[in-house]
C-alpha cells in the first residue's frame, strides 16, 4: 500500500469511528422516561451547539456572558451589503413575550412566528425535530428572564 493509500485508509477509519451517536447527547429511549432535568440539559447542550448564545445572549472579551444568557444583546456584527437586518437580538429567555411554549416549538421546527411576521437575517429559519426543539424549549422556558 503506498503512503497515499495508507493515509487515506486511516482517514477514513477515524471518520467512521467519530460517528453522531457517541458525540450527540443520548436521548432517552421508548423504555426510559425522560426527567425534566434531562429535558433542560439536553435543550442547553442544543442550544449551545446551535450558536443561539452568539447572537441573543451580550458578549464579554472571553465570551457569552453566561450569566444573562439568551436575556438579548446588539449584534456585534452586520451585512457587508445593504439588506434587511436585525440589529439586534431579541430576548427570548423565558420564552419570548406573548409566546407559548407550543409556539416556540412551532418556531424551531420552521413553522415562523406566531404573528406570521418572518424573522430577519441572520436569524436563521430552523428546522429541528419536535423532540429536539421541545428539549431547546425547555432550557429556553427555563431561563430567567431579562429585567
């Protein structure tokens, strides 16, 4: 085998031994009940890895600041071309005002706001399973929120 193929061997095994399974959080299964506990930790691991704390969350020099997360911030950045923009993000710790948490589950399964007004860059549209979007609510739903 040349060091090409030898290379690209290795490469491929360390792509199939990294699989999603041992890097997601394992979801309760159809025989174990899942505690709310669990529900929030698994809406804080998802929100955490979705990036929502760089937007909606007030940044410090290291960081999100932890301590008023999801409570709302000014974006820190904007489009490089003319275009509509949200300046800043909104809080939606506790939910957002007027919101269900239904709604919010609406929302990140990609079903909009419950006014129908639709969201503006960069707020992505999402498209998460209910499962995954009712643990996200949970966390969110769990928050202080912002004073």
């Amino acid at each position: 085998m040349t060091r090409l193929g030898l290379a690209g061997a290795l490469a491929l095994l360390g792509l199939t031994a990294c699989t999603q399974a041992e890097t997601a959080i394992p979801a309760a299964g159809p025989a174990e009940a899942q505690t709310a506990e669990d529900l929030v930790a698994q809406g804080q691991y998802m929100v955490a890895m979705g990036g929502c704390n760089d937007c909606h969350t007030a940044m410090t020099p290291t960081g999100p600041d932890m301590s008023h997360a999801l409570q709302g911030a000014a974006l820190g950045f904007a489009p490089l071309v003319e275009m509509p923009w949200a300046p800043n993000a909104p809080p939606i710790a506790g939910l957002p005002e007027g919101w269900t948490g239904d709604d919010m589950i609406t929302f990140l399964t990609g079903g909009g706001r419950p006014s129908g007004v639709p969201v503006l860059p960069p707020m992505p549209q999402y498209r998460a399973s209910a499962a995954d979007a009712a643990a996200m609510t949970a966390y969110i739903a769990s928050l202080p929120k912002a004073e």
